[in-house]
C-alpha cells in the first residue's frame, strides 16, 4: 500500500489489482477488494458504494465549499452495470441539470438550412433550424436512414393574394414539395373560400422550385377575386 499527499496537483496512477489499497488509502469507498474505486471529499465530490458490481463510480453533489466542477476537457457518461444485472444503457441524474451552453444529442439537431437532402440521422429524429421561420423551424424525420425523408413541423403559413386578372400566384416564401411522397398535405389552394383541385383537368397546376412555388389556374379568378394559398414553407 502506497500513501500520497501533496497540496499540488498532481496525478495519482494506479496499476494492476490495487483498487482495495486506493480506497483504503482514501479511507472510503469499497475497501474489501473488489473492484471499484471511489473518490470522496468534504468540499463536495461525493460517492456512495458501489457494491452491485464492477465499475468505476464518481458522484459530484454540492457540498460545504458549494460543489465539484470540472474545468477542461470532455466529460464522457455512458451507460453501464444497472443493479448487478447487467447493462442497462441509462445515465441517470439524480438532480437538476443545468446547462449554460450547447447541447448534442443523437437525435436532436440543429444547423441552417433545409436538412432534406443535406442531413443524415434515423427515423424520429429532430432538426433545428436556426434560421427558419414559421412554419419551418423544426423538422422531423420520417423515413429513411439517409439525407431524405426530412418534413417541416409546420403549422402551415397563409397567403392571401387578391387577384388582379391573371392566371398565375406565387407564394411568399419556398414550399415544401415532399419529395420522398410522406404523404403529407403541403399545399391547398382556395378561391374566394373554396377548395381548388390540383391537375390540368381539374382547377389548377403547381410548379415547385426556388424561393416559391407558381400555382397557375385553368380558368383565371376574375380581378378582386380572393385567392388563399396555404403551405407548409420549404
């Protein structure tokens, strides 16, 4: 058994089968030889026993001097032994969790921009747009594992354009084409109230592309007419 004491910093390397003696040394701890090593201190890194099974436990909870902080570096937290019975995949805190900066999740994201065609993640996960707006925000993933299948949250944004005697509107802003066909109504078209059908046999045609989307009518709105476009934005 080895002691050390220093009012420096310093590194402590330990090798082999010595787990017992460190916490002996300590004085707390799993002191009967197994295979756990516990730090403890008054000025707030505590632990309890780890006695289930192997492993390595370190518990900070605020003490006397206000709490444990970690300065530099990666703090890395994976899922391990649950109660001895094997692996349960959780990192669990006992507490609040305060953050003051960024948080990366597998399947929570964020970045600018559309991320259909452009981000890669699995079914369920979300996306942030930093630079979005209404309606397009937030995206969700709903099919695939590659870079499509990406679809805006919406809820979906209105224009309201008065006709001036011609055949064709635009939108505002870019519109969602759900191009991976999710299923997911991205556009209605209105005439004074009432819902128009898409197809040249029917009451109007619709080319996506760019900043907006063109909805060009069979049979022109007289001017003054109302038109109401609604769309999930792109």
């Amino acid at each position: 058994m080895a002691t050390f004491s220093s009012n420096y910093s310093a590194i402590l390397s330990l090798t082999g089968g010595g787990a017992a003696n460190l916490a002996t040394t300590l004085g707390v701890g799993n002191t009967t030889g197994g295979s756990d090593i516990e730090f403890s201190s008054g000025d707030g890194v505590v632990t309890t026993a780890n006695g289930a099974g192997p492993g390595f436990d370190l518990g900070v909870t605020a003490g006397a001097a206000g709490g444990g902080n970690f300065d530099g570096g990666d703090l890395n937290l994976g899922g391990g032994p649950g109660a001895g019975t094997g692996v349960d995949g959780k990192v669990n805190i006992l507490g609040d969790l305060v953050v003051t900066g960024s948080i990366s999740l597998t399947n929570l994201l964020s970045g600018t921009l559309t991320p259909e065609g452009a981000v890669v993640a699995p079914v369920s996960t979300i996306f942030q747009r930093t630079d979005g707006g209404a309606g397009n925000s937030i995206y969700f993933k709903m099919s695939g594992a590659g870079n499509t299948g990406w679809c805006p949250a919406g809820p979906p944004v209105f224009d309201n354009l008065v006709s001036v005697g011609a055949a064709s509107f635009m939108t505002s802003r870019a519109v969602f084409d759900d191009p991976t066909g999710l299923g997911v109504e991205n556009l209605a078209v209105f005439w004074n109230g009432v819902l128009q059908r898409e197809g040249g046999a029917d009451d109007y045609t619709v080319v996506y592309g760019g900043a907006f989307a063109t909805i060009t009518f069979i049979a022109t709105p007289p001017a003054t007419d109302l038109v109401t476009l609604r769309y999930l934005p792109a």
